[in-house]
C-alpha cells in the first residue's frame, strides 16, 4: 500500500504540473502571440475569460461523472480531452480562435482536481490528505517554475506555437501510465461510504463553506497566473527572458508554501489537534501574509516587488491544499469529487469575474494599483466565511 500510495502520487503530481504548463503556454508568450495576431488588454482578458467560463461549468460536469465512473476512466477522459485541445492552440489564426481553443481547454482541465482531490480521498488517511494534496498542487507551481524558461527557449528556437504541441504531448505520455498503475484500493470497497447528491450536498454547510472560500480566493492565484507576464512587461519593464527567471522565482516559492501549509495542518493533528481547527488555522497563516504581499505594487525594487508576489503565491498554495482537503474531510470518497466539482465551479465564477473580466478593465482604465490592492484582501475576508460555514471542529473526526 504505501508504495502504490507514492506511486498514485507520483502521477497525480505529474498529472498536475502538465495541466498548467497547458494553461500557462498562452500567458508566458502573450507579448509574442499579441503581436502576431494583433491583441490588446481586453481581448486577453476576454480569452481568458473564456477558458474561465468553461473551466467553471466543466468542475459541474467533471465531478459528477468522475464520481460515476470512477477515478480511473474518468481521468484519463479529461487528460485526453483537454491534451487535444491544448495542442489545437497551435492552429488559432485568430483572438476569436483562440478563444475557442480556451474554451474547450477550460472544459477538459476542470477534470483534473476533482480527480485528483477523489484519488487522496481512496489512498490517504486524512492526517496525510493535506500534506498528500500539498505535494500534487506543487505541481501547478513547478509548471509555473520550469515552464517559463522552457516555453520561451521553445518559441524561440521553434515559434509560439510549437510550444503547445509540445506542452500537449506530455499528456499524452502520461494516459498509459495512469491506465496501467491506478486502481482503487481495496479497503475502498466498504468505506468509500454512501453517495450524496448535488442537491443533498448543497443542504449541508461544509459544500457552502468550501464553495465560498474557492469562490473568493481562486481569483487570486487566477490573477498571478495570468497577469503577471503582461504586469512584469508593461509597469516593470521587464523583457521576455527577465519573465522567464522572474517567474520561476516565485513559484518556487509557492512550491514551499504548498507542501509546507499541508505538511503544517498534518504536524497539528498529529498533537491532538481537531481535524477542522488544524485546517483553519493553517489557513490563517496563510491568509495573514496576504495584505503584506499587496505592496509589491507600490515599491520600487524590481526585486524587492518579486518577493512580495512570491509571498503571495506560496501563501495561496498553503490555504489551497488546505481548503481542498475540507471537501474529503466532510464526504464519503464516493462523493468528493461530486463536492470538489461545485466549489472548484464556484472558484472558476470567481475566476471569471475577479481574474478574467475585472483585471481587464482596471487596469486598462486604473492601472495595477486597485487589481493588487482586491487580491490582498480576498483571503482574510474568505477565512471569515469559511469559519462561519464549515461548522464546529467535532463534526470533522480525525
């Protein structure tokens, strides 16, 4: 079992770190794509905000059918999916076809946490879940890490849209793997426990807290993600390759903050901590570096500016794989991937609206200042509702 368990992690963590190089191929190399096919702040944001929508109503659909069909099948359908998509990026001629190819991208990688949050559900205790959730989620930071670098020495030696069919072809690599080593562990058979329905699931306080909290607080790591390219280019002045070894900085950062908020929750309820009170307090941790990473908008050091977003994103990492683990830690694994679906949608709204739209038009009117200053106090205002909605510790046995 606990060899098999690192094995499945392996993949979940790979699984992860393909699914955003796929994502992050389009942001990386917007100041090359936006002069060839003629771009400008709004319609970025306006692609973007496709892959948003359809990443949003895709968690709805994906966590059902990952539920119904199991973890196996139904994550290989979603690498499949989104794989073939990512790799048709490379034949937009157009703002509108690239905000296709966005879409249909969005709707394949909404796939990707509900299965994986499902998989630490069948083969982790909850005393590892976060810290096992911490490790896969690094993944989307290692993405970011090696991505940049490597995506901009792709487009040069190759062009722009070489670099998605290559992106592409890692998910590809990695559909045999999964179909040949997944399988459910076999003390699964008798407690994945009783299946709850949409409707049922969104009754209880635990989906609503978990919802809230994505809905609040994905549009900050959505707004890094996609924004900091374009911000370090057009108010920093940076040129392509000071991107490319900005950006890996700070997410390897948030790698740390990944693991380490996981690890933190973990560490606690190994003392005699309750299962919620580990979680939230890790959170709050998290949450509190927030408003401190806000003024890397008004400082003059370019490097001083880098630490301070890297502040941001590790701290993020660490509330996230917290946060995702509230969902196994309040429903039977037959359902997590169904409760995941709904809060991930709810963060992919959230998404759409504080990280696509919103940024689109401040900045083009406001400039950075107000964007920075909303995503500082999204985590702290989310704490209070997550606290508010998950219920009281004793509910949530260790």
């Amino acid at each position: 079992m606990n060899r098999k368990r690192w094995i499945i992690l392996g993949l979940l963590f790979f699984a992860t770190t393909v699914n955003y190089l796929d994502r992050i191929v389009f942001s990386v190399l917007i100041p090359v794509i936006r002069q060839d096919l003629h771009l400008n702040d709004l319609q970025y944001g306006y692609i973007n905000g496709a892959f948003q929508a359809a990443y949003t109503l895709g968690f709805l659909f994906m966590g059902k059918f990952i539920d119904r069909v199991g973890t196996r099948a139904g994550y290989l359908v979603s690498i499949l999916w989104w794989s073939v998509a990512a790799a048709l990026h490379a034949v937009a001629r157009s703002g509108v076809a690239l905000g296709f190819w966005r879409f249909m991208l969005g709707l394949g990688e909404a796939g990707n946490f509900p299965s994986a949050i499902k998989s630490v559900a069948e083969w982790f205790p909850k005393k590892d879940r976060a810290f096992a959730t911490g490790i896969f989620n690094a993944g989307t930071n290692v993405a970011a890490t090696i991505g940049p670098p490597a995506i901009v020495a792709v487009a040069g030696a190759f062009g722009w849209r070489a670099a998605f069919l290559i992106t592409a072809g890692l998910g590809l690599f990695w559909v045999p793997l999964w179909w040949y080593y997944y399988e459910r562990p076999p003390q699964q058979e008798e407690d994945a426990g009783e299946a709850v329905g949409w409707l049922e699931a969104l009754r209880q306080r635990p989906t609503w807290g978990f919802a809230v909290g994505k809905f609040l607080t994905d549009p900050v790591w959505w707004f890094y993600l996609i924004w900091l390219p374009p911000y370090f280019y057009d108010a920093r002045h940076f040129n392509l390759k000071e991107i490319g070894w900005a950006l890996p900085v700070i997410y390897l950062a948030a790698d740390v903050g990944s693991v380490g908020g996981g690890w933190l929750s973990g560490y606690l309820m190994r003392r005699g901590w309750e299962v919620l009170r580990a979680r939230k307090t890790a959170m709050l941790a998290a949450a509190a570096c927030m408003p401190v990473a806000v003024t890397a908008v008004f400082v003059k050091s370019p490097i001083l500016a880098i630490a301070l977003v890297a502040l941001a994103t590790s701290a993020h990492q660490g509330w996230s794989a917290n946060l995702f683990t509230t969902a196994s830690d309040a429903f039977p694994s037959n359902t997590v991937a169904s409760v995941v679906g709904i809060g991930a949608s709810a963060g992919g709204l959230g998404g759409f609206l504080f990280s696509a739209i919103v940024p689109g038009v401040l900045i083009t009117y406001f400039g950075y200042v107000p964007v920075f200053i909303l995503m500082g106090v999204l985590h702290p205002l989310a704490l209070v509702c997550v606290h508010l909605l998950m219920g009281k510790p004793e509910a949530y046995p260790t």
